[in-house]
C-alpha cells in the first residue's frame, strides 16, 4: 500500500493553497486586461474569453479521458494559462480560432504532457504563444493599432509596434513614453500599458505571492544593458525607457518569469535567471530575426532551471 502521496512542486509550508494563489494571480492580472478591453475593444474581451474557456475545457478533457485522474480545473491555474496566452496575442478577429490551437498546445504540450501543475519545465503560456508565432506568423505579427476608447467594432485598423518599426528603422516621434507606459499603443494585448502590470505585480508582491528578485533582476538587467547600446549608438539602439515600456518585458517579468514552477527556488537562483532573462531578451531584440525576445528568452532560462537549482540551493531546514 502506498502511505506517502507525493505533489508536484513548489512545496511550502503555509496556509496558503494552490487554488488560493492561482486566483490571486488572475485577480492580479484583470488591470492588464481592463486596459486591453478599452484600447482594443470588443476584441480584446472575445479573445481572453476564448483562450480561458479552450484551455480549461481542454484540461478537463485530457484529465477526465487520457490521464484518467480527478479534475483540478477549479484550482484556477488553466485560467491563469488562458489569459496569458490572451495577453500574448494581437486583439485581432482571426485570433479568436487561432487562439484555440494555442490552448490546445498550451495545456496538452505545455503543461499536461509532464503531469500537470507543478511538473511543467516550461511555462505553458508561452509554449502556446512561441507555437503560434512559428505557424501563424502573419497573424500573430498583425497588430490593431489603438484609435480611441473602448472601440465597438470587429475590423480595426492594423500596424507595426513600437519594436517593429524600430527594428525596420521608422519609429516615429509620435509614440512618447507616456503612451508607452499607459499602453496607448499597438501590440500584444495584454503587454501593452506598463502601469497596469505594475499594478498587478504590486498586488503580488504585497499578498507575498511573488518576491521581488526575478522581476527587478529582469527589468534592471534590461535597462542596464540598453542603456550601455543608447549610449553607444542612439541612433542604432532604442532609449532604455522605451525598450521598457514596449513589447513584453514588463509582462514577462512581472507575471511569467515569476511562475514558481519554472523557475528557480533560491533568491540567489532567482536574481541569475533574471539577469539571464534581461540579457537573452535584449539580444535577441537587437540581433535576432525577431524584434520581441521576451517569449523566448524565459523559456530558454526555463530550461536551464534544474541546472540553477543544482547550484544555488537553498538554506536547509533549520540551518
């Protein structure tokens, strides 16, 4: 008989629950996507409600009929992999379908092939979102651009982001910082107002559930070394602030970065994989085929966990 019944990681001593997290970490996500709804309109919402519906039902679907286990979509985490792979995706009509595949790669690939929550090497939101990059790169880099308030119609008009057009050399002086940081600009939709992702990571740090190593490591990192290419060649390299405010380094390192699955458990481990995170991103922005290197640098310092975590172990129990 089997007495002891191990789960998966992270293992923590607390009253806190799996369940209880995961929900605070969707309530912390719902400023990002209030902005998204009133830039990209009716879109924006019909595509979060898609991607969370297709990856809870596909969890369900793979519990109940492949794996055979008891359900656990009530624990909040397929909602939380919905919505950041909704937050990864133009606000575009022609996502609504293609966003289902997404789920689909997410939680299948992602996620439930390794077992479920707390197995998972990669973060299962960004699997979905790199898949379909590679095979929808017309749609996935087919961007609204944001005319208004709370627009009610399907057919928006499209354009480059802030990173494309500078990639291709014709950012113009019309996009501003401050347009930048409350997301008055094309892109993903849920990357696109830095103020309310801060908002969403203050709310996460305050409730304790995420600390502030990975995410200031990150962004600290990234800051540091665009800064160190402006100074060089203004002309060349994007403002510091800029490559902050535009693209996915606030999401990525306040919200994916930080799943405690996937990442490091040590602080010191923490602060090497954002450090990891910021230079990856920054030099696939400037010298990769890709003007966005967020995606693909967490999931490649995912995968140098394990190795992490050999190194810097945490302190022993009652050392």
């Amino acid at each position: 008989m089997n007495l002891l019944n191990i789960s998966g990681s992270p293992h923590v001593h607390s009253d806190e629950s799996t369940k209880k997290i995961m929900w605070r970490v969707n309530m912390a996500l719902i400023p990002a996507l209030l902005v998204a709804i009133a830039y990209f309109g009716i879109n924006a919402l019909l595509v979060s409600i898609i991607a969370v519906v297709s990856c809870v039902l596909f969890q369900w679907l793979i519990e109940k009929f492949i794996l055979k286990v008891p359900t656990t979509i009530c624990d909040g985490s397929a909602v939380v992999t919905g919505l950041l792979l909704a937050f990864n995706v133009p606000a575009t009509p022609s996502m609504m379908w293609i966003v289902i595949i997404g789920a689909l790669v997410a939680i299948g690939i992602g996620k439930m092939t390794f077992g479920g929550l707390g197995k998972n090497p990669f973060n299962p939101a960004l699997v979905g979102r790199v898949f379909l990059l590679i095979s929808f790169p017309v749609q996935m880099t087919t961007w609204p651009v944001v005319d208004g308030i709370f627009p009610m119609h399907f057919d928006l008009a499209t354009g480059a982001t802030p990173l494309a057009a500078f990639k291709e050399g014709s950012l113009g002086s019309d996009v501003t910082l401050w347009d930048a940081f409350l997301g008055h600009i094309g892109g993903s939709m849920g990357e696109v107002s830095a103020l309310a992702i801060l908002i969403g990571a203050a709310y996460l740090c305050w409730k304790k559930i995420i600390s502030w190593h990975i995410p200031v490591s990150f962004i600290g990192t990234a800051f540091i070394f665009s800064a160190i290419l402006w100074l060089v060649n203004p002309d060349q390299y994007m403002d510091p602030l800029m490559t902050l405010f535009t693209g996915g380094i606030m999401l990525g390192a306040c919200f994916m970065a930080t799943d405690m699955v996937t990442s490091p458990m040590a602080k010191s481990g923490q602060l090497i994989f954002g450090v990891g995170c910021g230079l990856l991103t920054i030099i696939i922005r400037n010298w990769g085929a890709y003007p966005e290197g967020v995606s693909f640098a967490i999931l490649l310092m995912n995968s140098v966990t394990p190795l992490i975590n050999r190194w810097c172990k945490p302190a022993r129990f009652a050392e």
